[in-house]
C-alpha cells in the first residue's frame, strides 16, 4: 500500500499560498470581491494548476479549451454598472432586503393548498438552514446517506400511514404535478387502452391546469364535471375513462364522501386518485381505506412556509400493484455486508437515466430537504400534536362558520374542515369584503361569482377569526364589533360528517412517539446529519451535477418573511419586491444564454426539459406542422433526456457519436434527412455529456435548422460556458438551466431543484403561462407547475449568486472550472486512462475515467467508489454516461489542496488495485472489495482480514486527523429489491429476516 502525503503542514502552506497576492487579494480600501470568496483557487494555486499543463494564463486555457467561432468576445452586460462590477455580500443582502420590504405580507386565508405554518425552530435552525442538510447530493451512494434516507423513510410512513395505502415515494415537485404523474401512472397501468380522465371541477385550479398541459402531448382527453356529476358521467363513458381525479376537502372546502365515485369507477375498470390535504387526513378517514387506488397531495403546511410557491414536498402513494409505475425516487430496507440494516434507494432500475425512452415518467429531481423538513415536523409533533393542530384549526373555522351565521351569510357547504366559501349574493359585496379584507391586511379568495374563500390554518387565533368576522360585518354595513354569540365556539367536528371521520390510530412507530424534548430532537437531527456525507465534510466531484459553494450569504434571505411568507397567488401589488427579483433574474439569464425570453416557472431541471421540449411542438403546431413529432437525441446524451421526450409526445431516434465522444455529424446528417418531414428537435448537451466542447456544435445546430427542426439545449453543462460563449449566439434555440448546478442554488439531499428556460424570440409566445394567476394567453403553454414562479423562495440564492459575482466573476468561475478538471485529469491520467477529450487534449469542466481495464483483474467500478467513502470522499458520477467509468467534475468551487487530496486517493486506491492485478492480493480479500469500513467491522474482535484495520478506516494522513465513519458496510440492494420494504416497520423486519438467514 502506498501512503497519502498530506497533513496540517502542508496544508498550512497550501492556504497561505493560495491567499498570497494577485489580483484577487483584499486591498487595503476594501475587503476581496465575492468571487474570491467562491472561487476554491487563489492567484498562486491557479498559477500553479496553469504551470501543470503548460499554460501561460486562463486565457491561454480557454482559448485551447473552447472553440474560437463560439466565443462570446465581450464580458457579459446586466445593464446595471454595480451588478457587471459585482455587488459586495452587504450590498447584495442590503438590496434584496429592500425587494423583501416592497412585498406585503399579509395574513394569507386564500388556501388553494397553501397554508401560513409554523416551521419548529429547531427543525429550521437544524435542518432547513443548515449546510450540512442542504448541501448533500441525490443518495444514490447509499452508505454515506443513511441519515438523509431515514429522514425519508420517516416521510414514507407518514404518507403511508395518512394515505392508508402500500407503498409510498420519497416526494415529488409539488402537488399539482403530483396529481399529473398520477395521471400518467393509471394511463400506463391500463396500458393506454383508455383515453379520458375524469376530474371533479373542485380541484385546485392550478392542479386541473398542469395536469391538461401534462395530458396534451400524450392525447390524453380531459373531462372535467362537477362532483355530484362523476358517478353519471362514469356510467355515460366508463369504457373510455381510464382513471378519476378528486380533491377532498374540495378546493372551496367541501367535504364529501368519495367513497361511492371511487367504487363506481372500479366497477368500470378505472383506478381512483385522490388528491387530499394532509392535515385534513389527520381527522378523516384515509384514502385508501375509501377506495383510492392513488393519492396525491403536498405536505407544505408541515412546516414549510408559502415562499411564493416552493419548493415543498409533494407525494405520491399507490397500492402494491402499482408499485412499479410510481414515479421517482423509493427508499427501501435492506441489509448491509454484516447483515445489519441498512437504507437505499429501492427499484432503482425506474431512474429515467436507466430506462430512457421507455421512463414513464422524467422525475429525477424530488423535494427531499422540504421532505426532510416535513418528516421532522411529524416526529416533532408526534400523532398527539398533529390531532391537536388539526382540530384546532378545523374548531376555529367550526367558530367562524357560527359567527358568520349570526351575521346572516350563508356557506356553500355545511360539511368542511379548515375552509368556508362565504356566500355575499353579490359580486358588490365581494369586491366589498375584498376590499375590506386587504385594509385590514387580510388576504381572502375571491371566487368571482359572489363568494369568497377564507382557508384557517395552524397560525390562526381566535383573534384572527374576530378580525374575520368585524371584515365582513363591514361589509355587510354593520359597523359593530362581532358579539359574544357571534364568536361562540363550536365543538369542532359537527362540520366533519361523522362517517367520514378517522378511526384508529396514526404513526404508531416508536420514531413518531419519542422526541418530544428539544434535546432529545436536537440530538437525534445531529445523528442523522453525522452519518451523511455533504460538501460540509469534503468536495462531491460529480460529473454532470456541479456541486459547488452555497454560500451563506446566498442562503440566508430564503427564509426571511418577506420573501417565505408569500402566497404565491397573491396579487401583484402585494408581491411587487418579489416580482422584480424575479424580472431582474430573467434578464440576466438571457443575457447569459444569449436567448431573450425566459420563464422561471419549470421546478426542476427534468421540468425545464419537459418545457421545452412543449414548447417547440406547441411552435409547430401553430406553424401547421403539427406532424413534426421526431426527436434526435445523441447516445450520450442526460437520461432524462428520452423520457422527457416521450413525455412531450415524440418520438426518440439516437444519433450516434464517434469515437472520440462526439455527435457523428454523417449520422446527424442521415438520421435528419430520413425524418426531414417529421422532424421536430435534437437535444443537445453542451458541453457535451462526455466532457468536451465540440467543435461542430454550430453545424449541428445548422443541420437540424436546415430540416425544419428546433435545437433544444440541456443546460446542465452551463458550468463551463457562462460569461464564456452562450447557447442562443451558436443556434440553440431553447435551454433549461439548473439553477440547482450552475447558479448555487443546494441540491438539498435531492432537490430543491430550479430549471427555468430560456427561449429564442420566436418561441418566446408559448411560453409556459399560468391562467389561473393571469399569466399567458391562447398561445401560451399552459402551466407545468403549480405556481407561476415555481419554487419562489429560493430564487433569491441564484439573484444573489450572478449579483455578488458580477461579469467578470461569472466568467472567472467558468475558466476555472474548466482549469480545475483540467488539473484533475492531468494528475490523474497516468493512472486512470481519461476517456475522452477535446481540442488541445484538453477537458470541459468534467472529464471521464475509464476504470473497464481493471474489470479483468475482478474489481469493479462500484469497488473504487466505495472504497473513496473510507478516504472521507464521495464518489464521482459511477458509470454513466459511459458503463465503467466516473465521470468527475470538481467545479470552480474547490481549492488545488482539496483537488490534490482527492487525486491522491484515487491514485492510493489505484495502487490497491495493481496489487490485485499483480496477484498479490486476492480481490475478494481486498480493501476495494470489502469497502466500505465501519467502525463497528473495525472495533470487532473477529478481524480475520489479509489487511490491517489501519489500511481499511485510515488510508491517508488526514483520515487520522479527521475521520468520517462509513455508518453501515457495503449494501445488498438486490436482497432489498428481493425484500421490498418502505415505511419504518421494515427496520424491524430486515433485522428478524436477516437474523433467521
């Protein structure tokens, strides 16, 4: 075994290098731009890197790196001096303060599920605010994410158990689009023998939007009828209808039974889909125990606020049958090496990057740290607390029912829980009580037909409820307080029928029933986040995912109230701050991608290319060319790719690449011919998947121009091209960004995710609109997400992430990406062959190993990964895109010390690895084989190993001066398929299988 060299010497002079001098140093006048705080590499480090490779300066590198012709030539322009010099971190803070002070944040009743909340402090201080939450990556390395997938499992019990139903994933983007993959599940689970969904006109307006939009593409009929019509409209057109949609409560309130709707529908062959309120839940009996084949819904008002839409956990909940369409991400139990419990990722085999083409479904980003947040709020709270909140929420509307009556209104539904729809008789006295209402600072639904919508919620008081009463005695003319029989309480569940309440108890499981002191809690969240690894402990170079700096300063204005306190159907005027964010976020992303029309609303990177892609075919459709249904997509191309295709109703034909990783421009130019009549779009990544800047990226572009075709861009890679050349200038013509990647906003576990889009001019008409918040008209898309702005209250962090860089510092990150990969592959490329590279032999901002020549010495790909976990690291992005591989992307965020560590472990494993081929040690009985190592193997006195306990827990010098312990062994995750178990009650039950084998 070959020892690290490293250690708190050599690291000290690293730093004091690294801050030694240049252009970025702080002066005497003023403390160092933001981006020297960003970028890992001070003057000397980059000196250092650019003396490695050969190179005078990064201009030198990028003018090797990247084509000429592409180049963008002049700095980026935001049209604001400050903003192009690059805001200090007080600057940015102060003016995003003064765009949270334009807002008005009044009290929100307006409901459409979207609820004020209170979040625990301790939730949100220990887990909603802290790096070590959300800076953490998608738990595909299983053993470093036990925590983060415990939280989760935690969130699939409480879903299963107020669902009532089987099997439960580990979140979706937000309810509405939950409500359209729900969709999609029933149309594949009939095997598209059925084309029309029933759904209840009381659903959530913005649910009955995305899910139309996420039905066009697939031909899918929409057929949307009044509650008291499902049963007759199933009986005229059973044979055709595939599935039903309700909403319970209903969007006004109304509490029904849906238990005779959803039998009717199975006795005609269709599935029954629910979309609830959680809370609600708590007091009515569960879905699934009144005939729901799937359930829908969000889990916002466990303690995430409003933030003008997001993000917040959404889920979804299915019976065993269906188990293998449900979309996105499973945490399951299995066991580990020593047999002992263990977490993963359950039937992996559905991830689109896997079944492209064939996905169901393009989900790849969930809501894990809102789900985290939600999880915590149930154990917080335990099933006692929730029952309080819940009949104390649905008492004070029971209140302001009564005290409505005694002013002579009427409501539209006797039966409720937390909502009423006040009847006014006028349109007058609605825009009276509106009116009197936002005076007050009161926010209430307008209906627009003489009613109005008031939701109560966890905040709520009987204060507020009096201040409800006097809105609308006002408006009624009577200028007296509310009296005493006018604010009588009501028992608190007359209003909830008594058929359709809970019986029986909820979240039994010992998790849910023992953190009720702050300590103990406090503790518990502190376990959980030690046996993760994020960026808090060490770099995550994965390839294609960019996880680089969050930093604080971006980070802190997410929870301020003027940004998370945001309905995010509030009007306009109450919203002003936030809607000039956003409109200043929209022009820098165009002057970035060089295509002028942006929209924020896609939540998700998988999201943005679903949007895209709509948008184009919504182009050709109005061209008249409505045929154009053929999408080009290169081999190497993201694996949401495919599925985010079908998805958009076209059809994949590959394009192949060469042997150097690129487009094979004759195959291009045959398959584009061939489809010519049909052809709708390629989709491009750029930098390419394989990790290079192609050369022909404008005759690619102009080959699919020639045949009528559109260019749409995956932006994951933006990376390595802002400030240095832009999609829009070399012929895309619409792209989505990560802002989750290339604009710091946290991967969070596995979202929160952004993925706007930018679009040419002559797209820029069908945009996504949002017409249930005025947003768009006959040409526009339709909704692709709940709410107009997506996930609002995280666009602050990527406002202030271009604000606080400016022109220079967004290049300067680019550069240095592509310089830090460049470095890594250098120091790395005698050891491990570097697949693929570009023009002067040089990388992107990721390069690709090729680990296949060790396959025929036994070691595997997933042996090196692992074995990295007992070097304190993460692995880089394991076999794809190319099987066999790790694609590495250390981003501009990471210094040259930390690149040198990380390239000497992979060299110090490399050298493990020629003992095996050498025949020195047998793979079975090798560190990489058994990696990786837990403090438990290590403490056992059984050690019948052929290597010492030192060489498996502390290969390098600084593993003994910090030491991340790998909480459980390498993970069986066939058994676990084998063994499928998703709620907390699988713990017990692997150990007793495990124990009995």
């Amino acid at each position: 075994m070959t020892e690290v060299a490293s250690g708190r010497t050599a690291a000290l002079a690293s730093t004091a290098a690294r801050n030694a001098g240049g252009e970025n140093a702080a002066s005497p006048s003023g403390p160092a731009p933001f981006r020297r705080r960003h970028n890992g590499p001070g003057p000397a480090e980059v000196a250092a890197m650019l003396g490695e490779l050969g190179l005078a300066s990064l201009d030198e590198l990028v003018d090797r790196a990247v084509p000429r012709a592409i180049r963008l030539g002049r700095p980026l322009a935001f049209g604001d001096a400050s903003i192009d010099r690059g805001l200090t971190e007080r600057e940015a803070l102060d003016r995003l303060r003064a765009m949270a002070s334009e807002n008005q944040v009044r009290r929100s009743f307006a409901g459409m599920g979207y609820h004020a909340c209170t979040t625990p402090p301790v939730i949100q201080r220990n887990v909603l605010e802290n790096p070590g939450w959300y800076t953490a990556y998608t738990p595909y390395q299983a053993e470093i994410a036990q925590g983060r997938l415990e939280a989760l499992l935690n969130f699939q019990t409480l879903v299963l158990d107020l669902t009532g139903l089987e099997v439960a994933n580990a979140s979706l983007l937000d309810e509405a689009t939950a409500a359209a993959e729900a969709m999609s599940l029933c149309y594949y689970a009939l095997r598209e023998k059925r084309r029309r969904f029933l759904v209840a006109a009381d659903c959530h307006p913005q649910t009955i939007e995305v899910v139309s939009t996420r039905a066009w593409p697939l031909d899918i009929e929409i057929e949307v009828a009044e509650p008291h019509e499902l049963e007759t409209r199933l009986a005229a057109s059973g044979s055709e209808i595939f599935a039903v949609l309700l909403q319970t409560p209903g969007t006004d309130g109304a509490v029904r039974d849906p238990a005779p709707v959803f039998a009717r529908a199975r006795e005609l062959g269709a599935l029954a889909v629910a979309a609830v309120d959680p809370l609600a839940t708590v007091l009515l009996r569960s879905p699934g125990e009144l005939g729901a084949d799937v359930a829908v819904g969000s889990l916002q008002r466990f303690g995430m606020p409003m933030g003008f839409g997001g993000p917040h956990a959404a889920f979804i909940a299915v019976r065993e049958a269906h188990k293998r369409l449900l979309p996105g991400r499973v945490v399951g139990v299995s066991k580990d090496a020593g047999g002992r419990p263990a977490l993963r990722l359950a039937m992996q085999t559905r991830e689109q990057h896997i079944r492209r083409e064939k996905a169901t479904s393009n989900i790849c980003t969930a809501q894990v740290l809102p789900a985290v947040v939600a999880s915590m709020y149930a154990v917080y709270h335990g099933p006692e607390g929730l029952r309080g909140i819940a009949s104390q929420v649905h008492g004070l509307a029971a209140s302001l029912a009564t005290g409505l009556g005694a002013l002579g209104l009427g409501l539209r539904h006797a039966s409720f829980f937390d909502t009423v729809r006040v009847e006014l008789g006028s349109l007058e006295r609605e825009r009276a009580v509106l009116e009197h209402a936002r005076r007050g600072g009161l926010e209430l639904r307008p209906f627009g037909d003489g009613s109005v919508g008031v939701a109560l919620d966890e905040t709520t008081t009987p204060g507020d409820v009096e201040a409800l009463l006097a809105v609308f005695a006002a408006a009624a003319g009577d200028s007296g307080q509310p009296t005493a029989n006018r604010r009588a309480t009501d028992p608190g569940a007359e209003h909830l029928p008594q058929a359709l309440q809970r019986r029986g108890t909820i979240l039994d499981h010992e998790v849910f029933q023992r953190y009720r002191s702050e300590t103990e809690l406090l503790r518990y969240l502190h376990r959980l986040e030690s046996k993760d690894l994020s960026l808090t402990t060490s770099m995550i170079p994965l390839g294609s995912c960019t996880m680089k700096l969050n930093a604080t300063a971006e980070m802190m204005p997410v929870t301020w109230p003027g940004f998370a306190e945001l309905h995010p159907f509030a009007p306009p005027e109450a919203t002003a701050g936030m809607l000039r964010l956003c409109r200043e976020l929209e022009e820098w992303l165009a002057e970035i991608t060089g295509l002028p029309a942006v929209s924020l609303q896609p939540n998700a990177g998988s999201q943005g290319e679903y949007s895209g892609l709509l948008v184009i075919r919504r182009f050709h459709e109005r061209r008249g060319e409505g045929h154009r249904r053929v999408c080009l997509i290169p081999t190497s191309a993201h694996g949401t790719n495919p599925a985010s295709a079908v998805m958009a109703g076209l059809r994949v034909v590959s394009v192949a690449c060469d042997d150097n990783g690129n487009i094979d421009l004759s195959d291009l130019r045959s398959k584009a011919e061939k489809h010519s009549r049909d052809l709708a779009a390629l989709m491009v990544t750029y930098p390419s998947t394989h990790g290079v800047f192609e050369e022909e990226i404008r005759s690619i572009c102009d080959v699919v121009h020639e045949h009528g075709g559109q260019v749409y861009l995956d932006g994951a890679n933006m990376n390595a091209q802002v400030g240095l050349c832009r999609p829009g200038d070399y012929g895309a013509d619409v792209c989505h960004l990560n802002l989750h990647k290339t604009f710091c906003i946290p991967h969070g576990g596995g979202g929160p995710g952004m993925g706007p889009i930018a679009a040419a001019p002559h797209l820029a008409p069908y945009l996504p609109g949002h017409r249930t918040a005025g947003i768009g008209d006959e040409q526009s898309l339709g909704a692709v997400s709940a709410t107009p702005y997506g996930s609002g209250a995280i666009l602050p962090i990527s406002w202030a992430y271009i604000a606080m860089m400016g022109s220079e510092g967004l290049a300067e990150a680019s550069k240095i990406a592509v310089l830090n990969a460049n470095y890594m592959a250098r120091r790395l490329q005698d050891h491990y062959p570097v697949l693929y590279r570009g023009r002067g032999r040089l990388v992107a901002h990721e390069c690709i190993l090729d680990l296949r020549p060790l396959e025929r010495s036994g070691i595997k790909v997933e042996d090196v990964a692992k074995r990295l976990m007992d070097y304190g690291f993460h692995a880089p992005t394991v076999s794809w895109p190319v099987t066999g591989t790790l694609m590495l992307e250390p981003t501009e965020s990471e210094s040259k010390e930390e690149l040198d560590r990380y390239c000497d472990a992979l060299i110090a494993i490399r050298d493990e690895a020629r003992e095996i081929e050498q025949g020195r040690v047998a793979v079975e009985d090798s560190p990489l084989r058994r990696a990786p190592h837990t403090a438990f193997e290590l403490a056992h006195e059984d050690w019948n190993r052929p290597y010492s306990r030192e060489q498996a827990a502390f290969p390098s010098a600084w593993t003994r001066e910090h030491k991340y312990w790998p909480p459980v062994a390498r993970i069986d995750a066939a058994w676990g398929d084998r063994n499928l178990f998703c709620s907390c009650a699988g713990l017990e039950a692997v150990a007793e299988l495990a124990g009995s084998e």
